[in-house]
C-alpha cells in the first residue's frame, strides 16, 4: 500500500480524472475527501471506493471562505492533510475575439484561482504540523500547445493552463524549504465528460488519433496512476515537475 497513513483532498473528485485519482489513492490506503460542487458525482465516486473513512465536502474551489472550511474540516476530522489534487477544471470554446470578461474569468476562477486557494490553505497547514506533502496540480497539453481542431478555441483555458503550470514551479521552489514537493500533471485527451462530445465525433475522434502515436485516448486510470506516484515517497527527490499524459501527442 503506497499511501498507507496518508490523507489526501482531491478537488473535482466528482467526475473524470478526479474519480480516478480517487480511486487510485484509495486502492493504496489512502483516506480520501473529494472537494466538488457535484454532489451527485461525488457521492457515486464514494461507493466505488476501496477502504472506508473516505468523504465527501462540498466545496466551490473559487469562494475562498468554502476552501479554508475544507481543509480546516479535513483536519479536525483526520488530523492533518498530506496530498492536494487541484483537479477540479472546466473548458469553454469560444473564439479569442469573441470571448467576454465574464467566461474569461469564471475559466480563470476555477482553473487559476481555485488551486491557489486550495494550495495555500493546505500549504500552511502542512507547514503547521511539520507534513512533508505532495501537492498536484492537473494542468493540460494545452498549457503547452494551441488545439483548435473544428474550430474548438480555447484561448483562455490555454492561458489558465499556462498560468497554472508556472504556479506548479513557483509553488514548489517556495515550498521547497518546507520539503512539500508540487509537481503537475499535464493529460492529453482523456475520456470523461469533459470530453464525451468530441470522442462522440467521428471526425474529431480521427483527427486526434492522428496526432496521438500510442492511438488511443487515455483513461481516468492513467491520471490516477501518475498521481499515485508523485503523492508517494517513490517520488521524494522530485519537485516542480510536469508529467505529461498524452500518448506522445506534444513530443511531434
Ligand atoms: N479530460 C481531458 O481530456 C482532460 C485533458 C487535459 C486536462 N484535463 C483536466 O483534468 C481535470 C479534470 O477534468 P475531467 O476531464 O475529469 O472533467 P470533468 O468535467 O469530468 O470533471 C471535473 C470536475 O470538476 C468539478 N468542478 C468544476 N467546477 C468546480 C468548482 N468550482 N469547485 C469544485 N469542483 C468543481 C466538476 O463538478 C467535476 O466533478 C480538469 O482540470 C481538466 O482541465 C482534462
């Protein structure tokens, strides 16, 4: 059991990637709390979850006051915190020179915003009680190249991706005297309902496996594996890194 002892907060747990780091750190003896605004989700994931002592807070990760609730909870309740998913994103496709202030930054707020606020709150809880963390931010390919197959633009969740793998090296040099390690993960395309619509297209589903050398899309599982790595002590000696998930897509 590679997360034996450990308490892990994994936000957008509800859903997708999230559920399958959840799973994931659970199957290794991990206590699990999923933070998400899907109840419905969340409770789902629960049920298939190995173990028992996991739980579910509803938490909105761009409102500040319900942020510092749930790490403050998740304290009280299992005595300290020692992996943070920042999992929790959404996607809009709107053209740059139509995109509005308002979709702007509720993709900023929920993509930036929110792992700052988790990260913080559960950094200086970390740093309180002298836990030597792991914490994980999931960014994406686009962080790193531009996808605008069938006219999808995305500009702003490229630039929230972006900004959020900066974030990753800037917290982990920061966070480095504290030996708490923050690594991101950045997948490719990964079947969830995020992305049922595209993989549902025919067209869309071939002009990606052109592009993807391995010729398949990824599965929750293999986010979930990646996590389960940098949240273990396998990985104690790596700190402001990305490990991307994406078949070999960005590597052409
Ligand atoms: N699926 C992909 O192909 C893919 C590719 C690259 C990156 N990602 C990233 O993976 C992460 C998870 O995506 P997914 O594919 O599992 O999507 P998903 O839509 O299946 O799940 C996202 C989860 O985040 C939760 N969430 C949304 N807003 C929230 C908020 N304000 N507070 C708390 N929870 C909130 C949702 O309720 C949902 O449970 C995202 O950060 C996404 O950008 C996904």
């Amino acid at each position: 059991m590679r997360l034996a002892g450990k308490v892990a907060i994994v936000t957008g747990g509800g859903s997708g990637n999230g559920r399958g780091i959840a799973q994931k750190f659970a199957a290794e003896g991990a206590k699990v709390v999923i933070g998400d605004i899907n109840e419905g989700g969340s409770q789902e994931t629960l049920n298939l979850l190995k173990g028992n002592g996991h739980s579910f807070m509803r938490t909105d990760v761009t409102k500040k006051e319900e942020v510092d609730n749930l790490v403050g909870q998740v304290v009280d309740k299992y005595g300290g915190v020692h992996i943070l998913v920042n999992n929790a994103g959404i996607v809009a496709f709107t053209p740059f020179l139509e995109l509005e202030e308002e979709e702007w930054d509720r993709v900023f707020d929920v993509n930036l915003k929110g792992p700052f606020f988790c990260s913080q709150a559960v950094a200086r809880e970390m740093i309180r009680l002298g836990i030597h963390g792991s914490i994980i931010n999931i960014t994406s390919v686009e962080a790193m190249i531009v996808v605008s197959s069938s006219g999808h633009c995305q500009p702003h969740y490229n630039a929230s991706k972006g900004g959020l793998e900066m974030l990753n090296k800037a917290m982990a040099l920061e966070l480095s005297s504290a030996k708490i390690r923050v690594n991101a993960i950045a997948p490719g395309v990964v079947e969830t309902p995020f992305t049922e619509n595209a993989l549902k297209n025919p067209q869309a589903m071939s002009w990606i496996m052109d592009r993807v050398p391995l010729k398949r899309v990824g599965q929750p599982q293999d986010i979930g594996n990646a996590a389960c790595f940098l949240a273990s002590d396998e990985s104690d000696y790596i700190t402001g890194a990305t490990i991307v998930i994406d078949g070999g897509w960005v590597i052409q």
